[in-house]
C-alpha cells in the first residue's frame, strides 16, 4: 500500500473570487504589478503560475480569470480537479477522467473547440 493509514484532503472552494484590485488594496501587489498582469491578460500572453503548496497559485489564477472574462473570449478550461472559476460568458470547462480522458487528450481535442484562450489549472506530466 501507498500508505499505512487512511488519508485525505478536503479542498474548499473560495467563497470570493480575488481581483487583481484586491490583491493591491490588501498591499499583495504593487499597481503596477497589477496592471503589468492586466496589460498581458488583454495582449493574450501565455502565462505559468507556479508555487508551492498553498502559497496562492488557483487564487491568483482565478483572479487573472476574473480579467480574462472582461475580453469576451472563448475560454477552455482543462482540469483534474474543479477548483478554477471562471464568469467569462463563453467558457467550457473540461474533465480529465481516471483511465479514460488524460490531462493530455483534453488539451489535443480543445483545438477543435475553437478557443480564444485555453487554461490548463494543474500541469503535472507529459501534457
């Protein structure tokens, strides 16, 4: 066995999408920092968030979504988990699911999804 006792994680959604304004009004970030997110948000960037273990990464993925939603995009999202939230009007979001759909099947088979934006929350393999 993997190991000796039972385990498990209990991962809570967040009540509240964080903005980037909040990440400045809680003196996170810089405005300009904020804006420097923004500016790429609108120019379409590729983006990696990347961190440990709860040090913020889906917060501040969420609350770049927040930004994305504004541009009127067609946003695919691909995740193992839920755990991105998305308000853009025309958003799909996908599923991997254990032994069937892969991470990477789902990022092949979005192209023929016409995306603006394509999201993957949690990049752990070859995909």
């Amino acid at each position: 066995p993997v190991v000796l006792a039972p385990c498990f994680a209990i991962r809570k959604p967040a009540a509240k999408v964080y903005t980037l304004a909040d990440y400045v009004a809680e003196r996170i970030m810089l405005p300009l920092q904020a804006d420097a997110l923004k500016k790429a948000v609108r120019e379409r960037r590729n983006m990696l968030i990347a961190g440990g273990t709860s040090s913020g990464k889906t917060t501040l993925a969420n609350a770049l979504l927040a930004e994305v939603a504004e541009c009127d995009d067609r946003v695919i999202l691909i995740e193992d988990t839920r755990e991105l939230q998305c308000a853009a009007r025309d958003c799909v979001a996908l599923r991997t699911r254990r032994g069937s759909v892969t991470l990477a099947d789902l990022v092949r088979s979005t192209l023929r999804l016409r995306p603006d934006r394509i999201i993957v929350g949690e990049v752990r393999g070859a995909e």
